[in-house]
C-alpha cells in the first residue's frame, strides 16, 4: 500500500479521478492568455491555498478574466468582480478555468 500512494497518491490527493469534466476547454490560470476571461471549475490545494484564495474571491463558479502576467513565471494579475488581484505563478497553476 505504501507504494502505491507513492506512485499514484497525487492523483487522489487533488481528485483526478475518472469522472466527467464540464464542456469546454479547461486550462489553468497560468495557461490563460491576456484579456481571456472564464470560470473557476476548480482550485487544486489543500486547505490553507484554497482559503487564502477564497479570501481574494477566487471560488468555484466565480467569473474571472486574466489581465496581465509576467515573463518567465512572475506574478499573474487577473480580475474579480470589478477587483484586480495579484496571485503568484505557483497559484495560478494551480486553478482551473473552464473558457468562456
């Protein structure tokens, strides 16, 4: 059992399982292009990124759009509500967008 939890235990860990995705292209926020926008389908972290997020009102079904991003992994700027939000490249990987 222990081998196996190495091996495949990430997959489980962040609910890769087999199940069906919604319709559209999913990407992650990273992914993104400037001024594309979509919705949140889900965040892929434990408990303190997914909270920390959700203080910056990043949530499942929220509407977003992407503003801006730096070169080679810098800081993602993406729009909320009518709120920019900074987030750091490791997060923005880590959510996933269904495109609009």
């Amino acid at each position: 059992m222990h081998g196996f939890m190495r091996r495949f235990g990430q997959r489980f860990r962040y609910g890769f399982r087999h199940r069906l995705w919604p319709e559209g292209e999913l990407v992650s926020l990273a992914q993104m292009q400037n001024g594309q926008s979509g919705v949140v389908l889900r965040i892929l972290g434990r408990h303190g990124m997914v909270n920390r997020l959700s203080a910056l009102g990043i949530r499942p079904d929220k509407r977003i759009a992407k503003i801006s991003s730096m070169f080679m992994r810098g800081p993602v700027t993406i729009q909320v509500d009518r709120t920019q939000v900074a987030i750091g490249f490791g997060m923005a990987k880590r959510v996933i967008v269904r495109l609009d």
